[in-house]
C-alpha cells in the first residue's frame, strides 16, 4: 500500500471513530463531515469525559482521559480556547486532588497555569503586551480579556505554586494574582462558587499574619482583614453549597485571627455538608482538606 493510500485509510478510519462518538451530533451540508464538525464532535467527548471525571467517576484515570482528549483537540486546534482553558483547570484539578508529592503538585500547577497563559494569549492584544512585558502583563490586563475561564485558572495554578514557594518568595507573583482575581470578580463572580472572592480572602488573610514582613504589599493593594472576611461572605453568599468557601475561611481568616470556635463551626460545616450536584468534586477535596487541618489544629 503506498502512502497516499495508506493516509486515505487513515482518514477513513478517524472519520468511523468520529461517527461512533455518542452524542456527537454531527451535522454539516448534506450530513457531509467538515473538519469543524469533526472539532466540535471531538470536543463534546472531551467535555463528557470531564464532566463524568468531576461527577458520574470522580477518578483520576477519568480525568486523565479527559485531559488527553482536549491535547488531541489542540492538535487540530492549537489556539482551541475552549481546550486550554480546560487543560488549566484539568491540571489544577489533578495537582488538587490526587497528587501528594509536592514535587508532583508544583509540576501539574505549573501545566495548569502554562495552559491559562496559552488561553488568555488567544486575544492578540494580551499576547503582544506579554512579548513586550513577559509575566509583568498579567499584572494589568488589558479590558479585551474577557475570559473569565482563562484568567481564573491563570490566577489558580499561580497562586498554588506561589504556595510552594513559600509567601516571602512569591511576593514577586502578587501583582498579578490580585490582578486576575479582580479580573475574574468583575468578569463573573459567581465563577466557581465566588471562586475570585474565595482566593481574594486567601490572599488577604495569608499577607496579613504576616503583616511585618509584607506592609508595603498590604498598603498597596489596599488589603485588611474586614476585606479578607467580606471576600469570604461573599463567596459563601454567592455558592452557599461550596464547602471550599467555609474551609478557605476556616484556613485564612478564623485561624488566622485566633478565632478558634469560629474555625471549628466552619469545619463542621464542610465536614457535615452534602457533596451535592453543584460542587462534588470540589466537595469532596475540601472535605478531605478540612478533615486534616481539624485533627491537626483540634
């Protein structure tokens, strides 16, 4: 078989895979297959797959299936928004909930948040100011970034690896993490159950228990505790049915403040809460994260 004839085969076949997708729904001009419709069937799979890995499966072989599914979409697509911004969460997702070596974590984080980046430069404005400026861009992005999606995952992954750097060291990734976050409050707040406020809150209470090394950044980005906890209510407002709102306030603000009593109300809320349909996935991590700082503070 010579080569023409073996790439006919190949397409051939691809298109057979492409027509058993459940729920492809494919569609085109006389039913006939364009590579959009091709996409956008391998796009549905890719969405289904993640949605049973944050679900039906909450497994991390279920996620990894996932992930692979929107690399192959970015091998039609590479500048494929929709993939990227999956990807980011995808890696945050898997650093999240299923690595326990900090080296694994720092490893997925910073896949996580090399995908944002790659989303947020599909708006050509953003990606000409970051070949000028490099990761300075990100501290003033510019209004055409409207991606709530990308510039909440961006935020994420940055603030997880700033984690594992340790405060003093990442203080240099501040501006730009309070940056996206207030990006992604005025985007769409409600954003993965107030997901902006939630790490907004976060950021407060962990500069300012450290406030005598860290007063020109508290200064600067106008920070205080009765913001901190304002960040936190809202986000508990906005996604009351989100258990990471009530350990990020039990971890950030309450024990921070010395407020033990407080702590442990709003532990027991997340330890006692529903998983639910919203948030299971996300529940379910933060069941697990409130459980172990409970018997390590209590």
């Amino acid at each position: 078989m010579n080569n023409r004839k073996k790439l006919q085969t190949c397409i051939s076949f691809f298109v057979l895979l492409l027509l058993l997708i459940p729920d492809a729904g494919l569609s085109g001009e006389e039913g006939g297959l364009t590579q959009d419709t091709s996409l956008q069937a391998l796009i549905r799979k890719a969405d289904r797959v993640a949605r049973e890995a944050r679900t039906l499966n909450k497994t991390e072989e279920r996620l990894c299936d996932a992930i692979e599914l929107y690399r192959d979409v970015l091998e039609v697509d590479p500048e494929n928004r929709h993939a990227l911004n999956r990807l980011s969460l995808g890696y945050f997702t898997l650093a999240e909930a299923y690595m326990e070596e900090p080296e694994e974590k720092k490893t997925y984080y910073t896949k996580g948040y090399e995908y944002g980046l790659k989303s947020l430069k599909t708006s050509q404005e953003f990606a000409e100011l970051y070949g000028d400026l490099g990761f300075d861009a990100l501290k003033n992005l510019p209004e055409t970034v409207e991606d709530v999606e990308a510039v909440f995952w961006t935020g994420a992954n940055l603030g997880r690896l700033g984690e594992t750097k340790g405060i003093l060291d990442s203080l240099g990734d501040l501006p730009a993490l309070v940056a996206l976050n207030r990006r992604a409050v005025s985007l769409d707040g409600t954003y993965m159950g107030g997901g902006a406020h939630r790490a907004l809150g976060s950021i407060g209470g962990e500069l300012l228990n450290r406030w005598p090394f860290t007063i020109m950044q508290i200064n600067k980005y106008d920070l205080s505790w009765e913001k901190a906890k304002k960040h936190f209510e809202s986000a508990i407002e906005l996604a009351p049915n989100c258990l990471e709102n009530y350990f990020s306030y039990a971890k950030y603000y309450a024990l921070k403040r010395g407020k033990k009593g407080m702590a442990r109300d709003l532990l027991d809320e997340v330890l006692e809460g529903s998983l639910g349909e919203e948030y299971p996935l996300i529940n379910k991590i933060a069941k697990e994260k409130a459980r172990e700082l409970k018997q390590e503070r209590f």
